[in-house]
C-alpha cells in the first residue's frame, strides 16, 4: 500500500457510507476513482484492499486523490437518519470549484459544522438570485406527487451525484417522470412539495422540518396518494439490497 500516500493539493475527495464490507452504488463510485486516477489504475485495486480491512459495522471512508497518489482513511460511522430538518435560510454558494469533489471540502465541512450547531441537520446552497443549487454535500429534489414528477435541480453549479443517479432510475422505474430545472429550484417548491436530499454518506433523506428564526417548521405540502411512487425509506432499502460488497 506504499502509493497510498498522503498528497498536495487533493484533486478528488469521495466519500461514502460503507456497512458491513458493502457499499451502495459502489460500481458507480469505482468508476469514478478510475476516471480519477488514470494515471495509475492499479490503486483502485489498492483502495478495494484498503477498505476491506475495515472488517464489519459500519464506516464512513474518506478517499483523497492527489496529483499523483490516494489517500483512504476508514473512520467509524453510525446509519444516518432518514428524515432531517434543513435550515430555511440557504447559503450563498461561494465554493471555486462547485462541479468538483474535493477542492471545496473545507469549505463545505465548516458551514456543515455551523449548520449543526444551529440546530439543523442540512443547509442548502443558493445562488446570487436565490435559487436553490443542491445541499452543501448532497443533491436536491422535490416529488410533485399530483404530477407524476420527480423535480431535479439542473443548475449549473450543481455536483454531479452518484446517490442521485441512481434514485432518478428507480423513480422513473416506477413511472415517475424527470423534470430538470436549470435554473434551480425555489424554496417555495421545496418547501411545498416533498423534498429529499441525496449523498452518498447519509442516502436519501425526507425533509420534515425548516428550521426558520428558531423555530422548526413542518413542510407545507398537502398529502397526496403515491400512485406507486417508492418512499425515501424504500429507494434507501433497494439501494442497499443491490450493495455491492468491496
């Protein structure tokens, strides 16, 4: 594991919730290392190596690609839960690198921190007009359930997702159509429709509270019958059944 080695400046960070050996959509996030690391594709093999040493429960591995060498760090995790309250405000989106994975980690990871000792679980990051881009570490959707719609935002500063991807194919396979909004989406809509967040580390997780002026408000959507449209609970079930073990 000599390659393994520490590296400046991190070009690439990917990070995710591994349980028990096995990782969701772990193809998918290979593929991504692979692409990642051209310059040598053996440490792939290095890092599946790595992970397995972790053993069994639950681990949150951190995966840092450098210039020319790769970090992976295997830090105990617990299973996150599965519905969340999001602060209200949105934060002004001032990452130099929003389509990348890694150069605006610690930027990330600080208002992430603030965020949770406000008392929140998740922020959301807007830009200058105010529209939603995606959370600060995870994808953004929200279900018009009357519609048959799964909403995504298509904003140009938003992070391409893994989670996301994979959500958008189950969805579609139970007869939900996507609509992407390239200008983002509103807070009114999230805030009036069921809304999710999706990252590879917490899965999909169900707004169920805004955290607004201290006080924790329930969304304002109307119930309406799925129509055969999978819960967040459900896709985080079926993406687990399908893990793949490393």
């Amino acid at each position: 594991m000599g390659r393994l080695q520490g590296a400046r400046p991190v070009m690439y960070v990917s990070t995710f919730l591994m349980r028990d050996g096995r990782v969701a959509n772990l193809e998918a996030h290979l593929n991504r290392l692979r692409e990642e690391t051209t310059y040598n594709p053996a440490l792939v093999d290095e890092v599946r190596v790595k992970l397995r040493e972790a053993g069994p429960g639950i681990f949150r591995p951190a995966i840092r690609v450098g210039q020319t060498t790769v970090t992976v760090e295997l830090h105990p995790s617990i299973m996150p839960a599965e519905e969340i309250t999001v602060d209200a405000e949105g934060i002004l989106d001032q990452r130099r690198h929003p389509t990348r994975k890694g150069p605006d980690f610690g930027w990330q990871i600080r208002h992430l921190n603030m965020l949770r000792h406000s008392g929140s679980d998740a922020g959301l990051l807007i830009d200058e007009r105010g529209n939603v881009i995606s959370g600060v570490f995870s994808a953004v959707l929200f279900l018009d359930l009357k519609e048959g719609t799964v909403n995504v935002s298509a904003h140009q500063r938003a992070s391409d997702s893994v989670t996301l991807e994979a959500a958008l194919e189950l969805l579609t396979g139970a007869g939900l159509r996507i609509v992407e909004h390239p200008e983002g989406l509103t807070m009114l809509q999230l805030r009036s429709n069921e809304t999710w967040l999706l990252s590879s580390m917490e899965g999909v997780r169900k707004v169920t509270g805004w955290l607004e002026y201290g006080s924790v408000l329930a969304p304002s959507s109307l119930s309406a019958p799925r129509l055969g449209a999978p819960t967040h609970r459900e896709i985080n079930q079926r993406m687990w059944e399908r893990a793949g073990q490393v």
